[in-house]
C-alpha cells in the first residue's frame, strides 16, 4: 500500500525525537570524508562519540553519510554541531515525507525518494533521503543501511575527479543527480513490463495479465508520488538562492530538472497507455463473450430444430403415414440434414464461423 | 450525505446571529488559560457572565477555548470584549463552511475542520474549528462540546514546555498542527480499509464489495472537502502578514503546510486507486459472466447433439435397421460418448475447460 | 434543455433595442424606494412616464426595482436619466447572458442568475438578474414579474435596519446575498435527491432511477453553469475598486464570495458523486445479468443432462436390457436423481446458489 | 474530418506565395467602399488592376472585401499597396489556420473562423476569415465567394448608420461580432439535436441515435476548435493596445469576449451532456441485454422441464405403472401445468416478469 | 515502447562522453557551409582533422550539419573550437531527451525531434535534432545519417535566397520550421488512419479495428511526447532574447509557434476522436452481443415448445385418447404451427426481428 503507516504524532509532545514507524535498519553507519583539491580522507563509525571526534577533522568539504537512522543519538549529535532546526531533524526521522526543500537560515533541507525496482516481489521500493547542504558541507541520510551512494565516493576519492575543484554545491547535485539516474532504470523495466502485458493483452488476454495491469498501475502511481514533487522541490532550490548560486551550478541543476520532467512526462505516458490496455482488456473480455454467445447459439440453432424433427417422429399417433414409408427414416435423416446445413450456411452469411 | 443542510438564511435578517442549523452540543463549556514564561492559570466556565469576569484577568498569552455553540450569550460577550465583526461571529455560528482564513483589522479569523474515523459507524466524522488569532489571545470554537484540545492545554501546564516561551501564533500553530495530525489517522484508517478492498476484490469480488467502495469514495471526497481548502487557508495566512510574522513562525507554518500537501497528495492517490478498484470489479464481474456463459455453453453443446441421438433413435419408423442390430444399443451409446468427448476435445483446445 | 434559444442577432440592426427571446412575462413593474438615515419613502408604477417623474424625488439611497422587462420604454427612460451605454441595455434585455460584471465610467453593470428549484416539474428554474450600480443609486432588473427582492425591501423599511445607515453599496452586496441564499436552498434539495438516488440504486436499481440520475446530473450542469462565472465576477468587483471600495464593503463582499466557493465546491462534489452512482447502476446491471444467466445455466446444466437419459431409455432398441428390468423405471428416476443432487453440489462450491 | 489536408508546404520555396489546398472558389470578388460622416462609395470588381485603381479613391474609412482567394495577384497586389509581411500573405492563403491575431508594426492581423450549420448533409461548415486591421482602413478575406458580410455593407450604406461615425476599429468589431453572432445560431441547431437524441435515448435507443450520438460529437469538437481560440484572441487584441485603444473601443470588444465566453461555456456542457447520453445508451443497451436473457431464461426454465417429464413418460421400460393408470395422462399433464405454474410464480417473485 | 532505453548512466563517470544506447547510424558526416550576401561554399567530410581545418574558413555565416553521432571525436572538436560546454555534448549524445532549450554564455542549445510516418512498419518515426545556435554560425546535429536538411542546403545555395540576406537566426528559424512542416505531414497522415478507422468501425467493427485504434492511440501518444514541449521550447525561445532579437525574427518565431499550437490543438482533437471511437466499438460490441442472444432467444423460444409437444405426443401412457384420433397427427403439426406463429407475432412486435 502506497504510503501512510503510523506518520501521525498526535499522542507525542512536540520537539521531541521519535521515530515515526518501523525502522528499516537496526544499526546506523556513519561514513565521513572530507576532501578539497589536493586533500581526501574517509573515516566510518557506528559511535556517536567517535563521530562528534571525527566532525573536527577540517575540510574544504566535509560529506557526512549516515545509512539508517537507528542511532537517534548520532542525529541529535549532527543536530547540535551544523545547528539543525527541530523541525529537519524530525522530518528527517519522519519517512514519509513528500519531497520538498526548505531553506533555513545557515542550510538548505531537501528530501527525495530513492527508487528501486525489486524483481523478486516484482514492485518498486522506495528509500527516503534527506540532505543538508551547508556552505562547505553535504550531510545524506539513508533509511537503510544499503550503501546508495559508494559509488559516488569512490569517485571523489579518485584524485582526477572533478568533484576535488568543486564546492559541497556540486556535490549535492551529484546526489540529486545518482538518485534521478536511477528512476530511469525503473522507468526502462517498467517499460519492458507494459511491453510485454500489451502483447499479452493483444493475444492472449486473461485474469493474470488484469492483476499484473493493475500492479503496474499502482507501481506508477507510487513513482509519480515520488518524483512529481521533485520537480517543484528543484524549481524551489532553483528560486532560493541558497545553494546553487553559480551560473554553473544552476546548468547543473537545470540538467537534473529537465531529467525529471522527461521523467514525469514518461511516467503519464505510460499511465495513459496502462488506462489504453485496461481498454483493450475489456473490450476484448467483451468479444470473447460474444464468441461463446456465439458458439452457444450456433449449436441451439442447429440442433434444436433437429431435436425437433425427431421428436414429431417419435410420437405415438395411431396413423402417421410416414412412419411406414420404408424411405421415412432415410427421409427424415436427410430432412435433419438440409435444415443443419440451412442453418451453417445461414451462420455463414451472417459471418459468425 | 455530504455538506448542505439548511445553511440557507434567506428568511433571517441579517446582522443577527442564529444557529444554522442542528446543533451538535446543548452547551457552551468555555476554558480560559492564561500563560507566560513563569506564570499558567486556568479556569472553567459555562456562565456568561463569569466568563465577561475571567476575561478581565491578564496574562502575557491568553487562549479561550469554547466546546459547543450552544450558548450564544457567551459568543456575544467574547465579540463585544475581543471586538470581533459580526460576519465573524456569523461564521462562527455557521458550521457548514470552507475552510479559509480572513484577515480583519485587529485579528485573523480561520476556520477549518477536524476529521475523526468513526469504526461504528464506518464513516467520517467532521467537526469545524474556528480559530480567532489575536496579538496575544486565541480563540478556539469547536462545534461539539468533545474536548478537542485537551491534550494541548496539558502541554501548555507543563512547565517546561516551548509553548511557555512563546507567543499567541504558535499556540494557533499548535492548534492547526493537532487537527492535522489527526488527518494522518483518517488517512491511514482508509488506507486499511483500501487494502482489504483490494484483497477481497482480487479473490472474491461481490456486491458487498462494491458498496464498500462506494462509500470509501464518498468519504474520500467527504475528506478532500474538508483539507483541500485548508492548503490555500494556510497560504493565505503565510502571505497575509498578520500572524505569523517570524522567521520561526514561518518554519512551522510551512512545515503544516506540507503536511496538508502530503495528505492532499495521499488523498488524490486513494481516489485513484479506487477507480482503479472500481475498473477491477467491473472487469472480474465480466470475467464471471463469461464464466457462466461459457459452463452453459460446454453443457448444451455437449448434451444437445447427444440428445439428437437419442431423439433419432426414438423415431417410431417401421424401418430403422439399426433398431433390429444386436449391438444397436451399445452402439448407440458409443455414438454418444465419441461426440462428447470430441466435443470436450474441442472445448479443451479452445482453453475453455 | 440548457440555454441556447434565439439568443443571436445576426439579422438586426446594432443598437436597436429588441427583446432576445420569449418574454417571461407581459408587463413591467417599476418599485422605486428612496432611503436615508431618517427617510424612507416607496411607489409602484408600470407607466414610463410617471416613472420619469419618480426618478426626480431625491434621496440619499435610491433603489429602482423593474420586475419583468416587456416594457422597452421604461428601459429607455431609465438608460437616458442615468446615462446608460446602449450595450447595457442591450444586456439587459438579452436574457441569456453568462454571470459576469462590466465597470462602465460612471456605474457597474452586474448580471447574474436566481435559481429556483420547482417541485412540481423537478427542475430548477432560472432567471436572470441585472444590477446597475451606481454611486447613489442600485437598479435591478428581473426577468419575470415575480418580486424576487421583496423582501429586502421589508427589511429597508424598517426604521432600524442597518440598510439607512449604509450606501448604495451595501445595498447591492445584500441583493446578491440574497441571490446566493437561494442557491443554497437549491442545493440542499438536489442534495436529498442525491441522497434518495443513492439508497435506490444501493437497493433497487432500475431503468427510472438511471433516467432521474441522467436528469439530475444535468441540473447540477445548469447550476454549475449559473454558479461558476459568478465567481470570477466577485473577483471582478473586488478588484475594479468602482463599487466595494470600503474596506467594509469589502469584507461582506468577500463573505459572499467565500459562499460561491464553498456552493462551487458542492456542485463538484455533488457531480463526481452523481458519476459515482451511475458506475454503481452500471454494475448493479452487470450483476443482474449474471444472475439471469446463472438460473439459466443451473436450470440447463442440471435439465439437459436428465432429458438425455429420459431420451436414452425411449430409444427403441428390440435390445436393450435395462428396459426389461423390473426395477428399470426406478432406477433410471434414481439416476437423474443422482445426476441433479451432483449438479447441485457443484454449482453450491461454484456458490453460484 | 476534422482539420489536416496538405497544410505541409515542405517541399516549397519559402516566401512565395502559393495556396495551401484546394479552394473553395475559383474566383476572387474584392467589394471596396469608402466611407465617413456625410460620405459613401462602394465598387466592385474582379480585376487586380482596377482594383489597385480603386484604392487611390480616398475616404475616413476604407473597408475592402475579398470573397474567394483564387486570385493570388489581388492579394499581392493589397500586400504592395498596404506594406503588408510575406508571413501575413501566406496566412491568408493557409486556410487550415488556427484563430489568433499578430500585431505587425502598421497593423493587426486577425484570423478567425465563420460556421454555418448545413442542414442538407448535418454538419458544421467553417470558413476562414482574415482580417486586416491598419489605422483608417479594414482588409477581410473570405475563404468562399459566399458574401459574409453583405449585410454589414448595406447598414453602413444607411446614413444614418453609427458606422458613419465611428472609425476603422468599430468596423472591424462589427465583423467580428457578426461572425460570433452566427455562432449562437450553430449552437442553437446543435442543442436542438441534442434535445432531439435525449428523448430518442430516453425512449428507443437504437445504433442510429449512437451514430448521431458520435456526429454531434465531432461537430462539436470542430466548433470547439473554431470558437477556443478567439478567446485568447480577442484576450490578445485588448492588451496588444494595437487597434482597439478608445475607451468605447474596449466597451465593444469586452462584449464580443463576453459572447465568446458564452459560446465556449456551452460547446463544453453541451460536449458534457453528449458524454452523459452516451452513457445512456450503454446502460440502456445493457438494460436490453438483460431483458433479452430474461425472456430466454424465462422459456427455457418452464419448458425444459416440462421436457423432461414428457421425455421420461416416454421411456420405454416395461415395468413403468403409471403408464397403465387411466388417469396416466391428464395427470402427468397436470404434473406440468403444476410445474409451470410454480416457475412464473418463481420469477414473478423475482420481479423478472 | 515509447521511449526508455538504456538512457541511464548511473555506472559511468560523469564528465566523460560515451553513447547513450544503440546508434542509429555507425558514420558521421559533416557538411559545412558558409555563406553571405554573396559568397557560398560548401564542404563534406567524415574526418575529424579536416573538419578542424575547415571550420577556420571564415564566413558571414557558418552552418556546420552533422549527420549520425557514432564519430565522438568530431563531436569534440567541434565542442573544443565552438567552447561547448560539457552538458551540452551529452546532451546531444542522450538521444532520448525531452524537447528544450538552454541558454549557455556564448551560445543557445535547442533540441528536438523529427518525426515521419513509416508506411511500411504502420507507425511514425523519430529522431533527434540538437541545434547549436551561436552569434554567426548554427551547428545541426542528426541522429541518423538521413539527410534530413539537404533541402534548406539547395535553397541557401540559391543566389537569390532570402537567407543569404539575413543572420544565424533566420538559419535556425528555417530549421525548426521545417521540422514542424514535418509533423503536418504526419498529422495528416494520421488522419486519413482516422478516418478510415471510423468508417470501419461505423460499418464493421472487429477485432482487427480494436488493433488499429490502440496503434493509432499510442503513435498519437508518441507524436504529442515530441511536439507539446516544443510548445514552451519555442515560448524560452522568445523570452530568452539570444537568439531571436530583432523584431523580424521574432515574427517567424511566432509563426512557427502558431503552427505548432495548431499541431498540439489537432493532436489533442484527434485523442479525443480516437477515445470516441473506442466508445463506438464498446457499444457496438454490445449491440453484437444483443443481437446474438436475440437469435438464440427467439430460436430457443419458438423450439422448445413445439419440442414439448412432440414430447407430450411422444409419450407411452395407455389411455391418451388424441393418439388414436384420425387427424391427430395433422392437428399436433396444426398446434406446433400456431405456437411457432404466435412466438413469431411477439417477437415481432418487440421489434426482435
């Protein structure tokens, strides 16, 4: 079911940290590196303690990623170093959270979806992420405790990288940017889904392929839910003149918008083409219909008569000249025939075999 | 039914306050607390008079909650002492309205709804809520006389809690945050009853069912009526510069805002996904027809030639040869089995059975 | 059907002026009241000329009501005394008009629509109003001789009514009040149809029910159609700054349009939930059919096979050795009996009985 | 169809002028008349060299009137004469144009659509009108040698006509007036079909009412095509500040806005109720269905088991007693008299008959 | 499928060029003109190093066509000589963007598609254009080897053509322009589909029609997937102010925004027809349906009787006086006929047949 698990607070006071439903991972792992166009460290932690240490390490930009959000303590501790508002720290513990971004006085709060196609369960996961971009640092926060953005630091850590002449704004971007890249591949399988449910759909229609229409619709409804907002969110980020303030920055960020939007313009299509097939499915369920109406009609109309004509033959009457007319059995059986035949041919003209 | 039960006063001079309509309470329990940073007193009244007194004791924020419009003595005195326009007071006293907010000279009038599920009766309850948001005072109406607010006040009590610290506009905020918060609950009771619709629809779709999911539209739509509006009231409010003013006033407001979103948003989606529902059921109830048609189809098809047969070898000619054969009968009866099973052969490849 | 008849032209003269269509009624009543703090004065009169001589009495507030518009020369008396643009006066009388507003130089031109539900012939009823606004003055043109403002007129009377302190202004913000009082009555109506629509079809649909739900739907389009354009009008009025300049007037006018929404509102959610019923009626149908079809199948699936046997033993084999058993008679009763209780069996698992 | 015949000039050098499909005449009328307060001329002629004589004639007011656009020469030779853009030739000639105006530096240019309703072949006839509007003079061309405007031309001719004081501009929104006045009467014929199909729907629906159904459609998707447009045209021609500038100018267009909006109102409750009967329709040919196999249900369910009881009387064992009794015969027919009797008990019951 | 494949490069570093999926052609030709009041040359290479040397012949204007992308070395040189910035080269690799355009410093990257209908395959192709529009040159890009603006090439190469008067600009106006010629093309095409889809289904409706008609429905879905975001392209375009300044370009730009406004009006017009037409089908399936359990009820309904009372007769009761009356033979045949007649008389006055 799309979205809404035990999000609401009511019964708890305000300004105070809890989680908002089940956690998706027990532990939480912080992963720290600082670099700037000559310098790279990367130390990780599970103690709170130990990470408030690490916070001290100076760095022209400091990436702090947290995987899980098990450790309150370790959030309270980020919360109290870059000075959070109480109001990010709880949305970010929140994870339902549509995408959005909020300027703060000294840093800018963005949360977006991560989307994930699971072949097994056969339907699309969703991670939420939270971002803090400060002037000089980058904090991410995963839900679980699944590496997203490795890939990314084994990039920054490459000396060549063009991450090392840049501020913590075209860091940002390029998280914004890894998490867009992958909606495209859950774009391209769900692609390949509707392709294959219209052949289906097209030869062979059934319940199964209905369901699996069905799935897929829902599939799409919770993937515009996650990217829809995006789109705003980066309009916002765009207009606040918080972060990407260079011309550069702003290409950059253009860039990742116009993904976005060829993003939720692929996402109608394909709501548009799923409304077409449940079309197709229902007319076609209409027409096997009238095949078996058909079927069903074709043998009534031939046999009743038929069931008929023997009848009037096997009734009792005392004097029924045909009955001892030695070509009466034969005359009967062919008088079945020619009315059988009346009626194929009959069928035929009106094309139903 | 939703909304519209004698709302209409055309018969009623204007500039005089009535109930428009049944009211839910027969009282008026008006709760005065008075609070600053050091100093909480609270008072309970039903009496007019003794209210026009409490209203004379200072505090730096004072909050007057009213349960139930019953008494209109009471909304007169607090019109006359507060200053408050007679289109407000009308307002007040008129519990059908939109959600939306109004700014006058010396206060801001908002109104909107609070949502309960009611498991007995299987439907949306929806009470209105005017808030008065003065410089220093809030007053709260609520329609029935269930004390919506308990839970605040306790709050307020409490002498370490942030509201003490604070001025009137985050104890409106406060006030808007709860009854939003409760929307979280409705939403995610209809989500439950979504899911299990779901289920029962893709294993054992029935009329039952789709009476339920008419009414679950129903109360979706019941629900959007009621927080749709309130998105624009809140925008109305952030733009209208009377109440919340403060950069930290601001946070908070925008944080309900995109609470209200998020539900918006979720409420769209559950509308969705019941039409989706809808074209579900309209399809499986095809799929049974066809069903149907096609068990009655295979029996005639299979029994009526086979009843031929039998009606031909019933014919009373006086020359059938094959009725004189030894073997005629059982031969009769193989005729019979070689069609059905050609016939079920036929069926078979057609996938019918 | 809605609104379309003779409302063209093409084939007269610009700046004649000509009734547009069929009159609603044959003659024209003229009710002039002038009014101030302390006076108040009140004539009828259906002749031009007398009219003229009434419009010269002085008065702070002065109210011309013209209820039915045969009476070309009485339009034209009042055009030439108030300096009224002939496209007014061809407004005026072209009584198909959508709502909207027109700020002239010296006055604004209003047009909207009073609805009416009729009982007797279960629709409702509409008739067009047009309001000329001026700095000390109203006029207000009904189609029909009925005496829609009547009582407004009461209440002006009244030496204490609120109307002899105020200007013109108030004056025609409580004419359109009154106007939009209406609609809720109307709506309230089309909401018990609903609601009795509903229960029908919830337990009885049929063909009648499908024909009131068709007709039903096509009101609330009327109303929507007389409701909408009201909206932008209010908008209209409010920001031309020629009529609601006080901030005063500005509230009640905002009031009212806070009532148009909120109608607007109900006519949407009345219409999506007309839409609603009829998915309802379309599969309550679709049930029917299944049910038809399952007490024809049971019927044939348990007959059919019976009739076989019966036709089986009335074969006239000279062999056939069942026929000689003296329990063959029973027995062969026995073995229908045995192959109905087996149908039975299999449609009460299949739970179509 | 609606709309796309070789309007693609791919293959065309750009800048020459060519006609964009095949015309509608094959001649072209050009009908100048010069007017102003005490004065009136108007002359006709075919011929592009007389015609750029004409032109020399001065007046206040200049209106010439193209009917048919077979003569490429008289619109080079008007392009010359007035300065106007290639790009504006070569909208005249592309007759597929979609209705907007462009302001070029000494004049406007605005096209539009006239409809006629064709009763012969029962469909909307367009045809394009351009309009050249410049400081003292007006250009229109007419798809057709159909003289659209002739009416106008005689009341200009009168005197005492309010043209004679009026300058260019008040010609060009008399054209478009009249040609928006033409649209009512479409609109008029089109809901009288409609009210038409309604009662047929209503009392015998059959597949011709659905294929009038579908026409009525398509025309009123083509109006809707026709009539959209000029709306933000008519939006584009106030605010361009090109041409309507007085006061009474705006007067005027506002009420040819109004008019549109009017139109557009309708064309959308109109296609609304197409879509309602529609749905009609199919609720009533499924109503159909439903008492086609009500009635087949009906038979088959009395008399197959009167079938069977005959058949089983009919078997041919020789112990059967009942056969012997004298009373055998009218009491197996009384057994199903009794049988049928308690079916039509049953479905009356069930209210199928 | 429309649109998804491979477009994602989570994997690859950013910064570095690479093909974003299958190549539609496995070549790069670069053809160069420059080009003035009144010099021409023009020059084809596929080699990288003689395209460098080739861009230094200086010219009034520089128009560099590329056709096919598998060459990524030219790309860069040209990105090298032109200062294109890196987002802008993948841009022009990613051949499944979104039509837009993008402002850089120096110069203006617009992109979009070409589209022609295939014949053959029954469905409308695209490709993509990438235009770099500088102060003096415009660089076109082609995704295929198709040599899709030769024809524009020829024109320029005209001594006397418009273009060797004007700038850049008119170049880029031209190119776009002809693309958009393209869609009519298409969109004509589609039509004539259309209508011949109508007429079927109007007359014959089958399966195969179904087929046609969600084909048509997905190119539809497919071609407005390209032309509505060249819509605000083109409006960027205008607002940007670097490419289009001069007044004159303006209005082709605005002309060329007309023509693509009425490709989007005729897109959407056509989507609604083809959702009228799938409606048709519905019913007309329905109405099949109908008329098929018509035959099998009036069949079912006149046989079965008639079957009765064969059966009646056909029973072995000793006493069953009309069994040994002379004409009772002739008068069960006589009684057969009058039930048959009488069936036929209520069959047909139920307009069944």
């Amino acid at each position: 079911m799309i979205g809404m698990k035990r999000v609401h607070k009511s019964s708890l006071s305000q300004g105070m940290l809890v989680h908002a439903e089940d956690l998706r991972s027990s532990t939480s792992v912080v992963t720290i590196c600082g670099y700037g166009e000559s310098s790279f460290w990367e130390e990780q932690t599970m103690d709170p303690e130990e990470c408030k240490k690490l916070l001290e390490r100076k760095a022209p930009v400091l990436w702090i990623n947290v995987d899980g959000l098990a450790q309150l303590e370790i959030l309270r501790e980020l919360g109290n170093y870059f000075n959070l508002h109480h109001l990010t720290l709880e949305d970010i513990l929140n994870t339902m959270q549509r995408p959005r971004q909020e300027a703060y006085e000294n840093y800018t709060y963005v949360v977006f979806k991560v989307l994930n196609y699971n072949n097994e369960k056969d339907k699309i996961e969703s991670e939420q992420i939270s971002l803090i971009i400060g002037e000089n640092y980058v904090i991410s926060f995963s839900e679980s405790d699944k590496d997203n953005f490795g890939i990314l630091r084994k990039r920054v850590k490459d000396d060549k990288s063009i991450f090392r002449k840049k501020s913590a704004d075209y860091l940002a971007y390029s998280l914004i940017d890894l998490v867009v890249d992958d909606y495209f591949a859950v774009l391209e399988k769900s692609g390949e889904l509707l392709e294959n449910l219209e052949t289906t759909l097209l030869t062979n229609p059934d319940e199964k392929a209905l369901q699996e229409l069905h799935c897929l619709k829902r599939e799409m409804l919770k993937m515009r839910q996650a990217v829809w907002p995006l789109r705003e969110t980066l309009v916002g980020l765009e207009q606040s003149n918080h972060v990407f303030v260079h011309t550069e920055a702003m290409l950059h960020l253009r860039d990742v918008y116009s993904h976005v939007v060829q993003i939720i313009d692929n996402i109608e299509i394909y709501r548009e083409m799923l409304s077409g097939l449940f079309d197709l499915y229902l007319s076609s369920v209409n027409n096997q219909l009238n095949e078996v109406m058909k079927v069903l009609t074709i043998f009534a109309a031939i046999f009743i008569p038929l069931t008929l004509i023997s009848g009037i033959y096997g009734m009792n009457f005392e004097y029924m000249p045909e009955l001892s007319w030695f070509y009466g059995y034969p005359l009967s059986i062919g008088l079945m025939a020619a009315v059988a035949i009346t009626m194929l041919y009959y069928f035929q003209r009106k094309k139903w075999i």
